[in-house]
C-alpha cells in the first residue's frame, strides 16, 4: 500500500472507496472534487491531504449507496438481508418502486423523524 499514489488510481467522485491498512482497519473515503492549485493554496507537501469533512458519530447513512444520509427505514423488508435497513430518498425510490408501485413486502418509515413508530419493533 506504500506503493500506491492517488493519482494512480481511476478516480470516481461522490463513489464510496474503502481505504484499508493493517491488516483489516477499513475507512469509508469519498473523493468529492479536484482542482488545479491557485495562489491562494499552502504549497508544503506536509497540508495535504485536507480532511473537509469527517462523519458525524451516530448518523446513519444509505445502507445501499453509503454516500448520504438516511432519509428512510424499512423493517421485516423481504429484498434486503438487514433489518432494520436505511435508505437515502434517492436509493429508497429506486430500489422499491418501479413506476410509483411499491415492490416486495415491507414496512417504511421516515427516519429520523418517525422513530417513535418503530420503537419497540426494532433497535435503533
């Protein structure tokens, strides 16, 4: 992993990278933008790579894309493997409707804003 150099890899922005070293230690990277240096960028090696952003403790991002934050939560859904599962709006919409029909069976609740109605029926 010494080896590799960012500009060697076929970047892909907004996409969700795995960053792993020792062994088994994983971290979620996203790479959002790239620019050409300006006069007003520090020039030693040693600023960079800046870190714009770290995640929140305890949000809850898009089980399917992993980029956004839930927007959705389904229980006892019968396509997906986890539950509860958490959704963006956008991954939500495409994976359980096709044409505004509801696919499969599952219950869906807004999140965070409905918590209250899966209490008791899941830990979340």
């Amino acid at each position: 992993m010494e080896e590799c150099r960012i500009d060697s890899l076929n970047l892909r922005f907004g996409f969700p990278w795995v960053y792993k070293h020792q062994g088994g230690c994983e971290h979620l990277v996203v790479f959002s933008n790239a620019r050409f240096v300006n006069c007003d960028d520090e020039l030693v090696e040693s600023a960079y790579p800046k870190i714009v952003r770290i995640r929140p403790t305890g949000t809850k991002f898009c089980m399917i894309c992993g980029v956004y934050t839930a927007d959705w939560i389904t229980i006892e859904h019968e396509r997906i493997p986890h539950n509860p599962c958490y959704f963006c709006h956008t991954c939500f919409m495409s994976y359980n409707y096709i044409d505004g029909r509801k696919i499969g069976n599952f219950d869906a609740y807004s999140y965070p804003r409905n918590t209250a109605a899966v209490a008791g029926k899941i830990d979340i």
